[in-house]
C-alpha cells in the first residue's frame, strides 16, 4: 500500500538569508505547536486512557505522520547548506 501524501507542496523560495531565518522560525514555530498538541495524552500525562476519544487518538496519529513528513521535508530543503 502507498503512502498517502500530506505534504505536497514546493519548499518557498527565499532570496536572501534573512528571509530564510524567518521561515525557519515560523516553520519551527508550527512544528513546536504540533509537538505540543501531540504531547497532551493519556500515554504522557497523569490523564486517564479514557479520556482519550478515538477521534483525539485519530488525530494525534495524523499529527505523528504529519510532523515526521515535515521533519523529513525541512532536512532535505536544508540538507547541503553549511551552518554560517
């Protein structure tokens, strides 16, 4: 079975290193943000299991698969700069 494709869309372009700082920060900014979404759960937390839904269960799978592909994504958009 094929993955499905969450993101499909082209890196932006920057033109300049300081945009580039920009994204970078509003991009880690949405990554931090689903982090912290992925992290409020039964598993984690003094929370019991039951108060997970199987739709918060559902979503926090999507939130997983979604954050990896970003990761994944963000290293090879960056892969062969050099740190300055």
């Amino acid at each position: 079975m094929k993955k499905k494709k969450h993101f499909t869309a082209e890196p932006p372009k920057v033109s300049n290193i300081s945009e580039a700082n920009a994204l970078i920060r509003e991009l880690w900014a949405k990554l931090r943000e689903y982090e912290d979404r992925l992290s409020l759960s039964s598993r984690n937390s003094s929370r019991s299991p039951s108060s997970d839904t199987p739709q918060a269960r559902a979503e926090r799978q999507k939130l997983k698969a979604l954050v990896a592909e970003i990761r994944l994504a963000f290293s090879q958009a960056t892969q062969g700069t050099a740190d300055h």
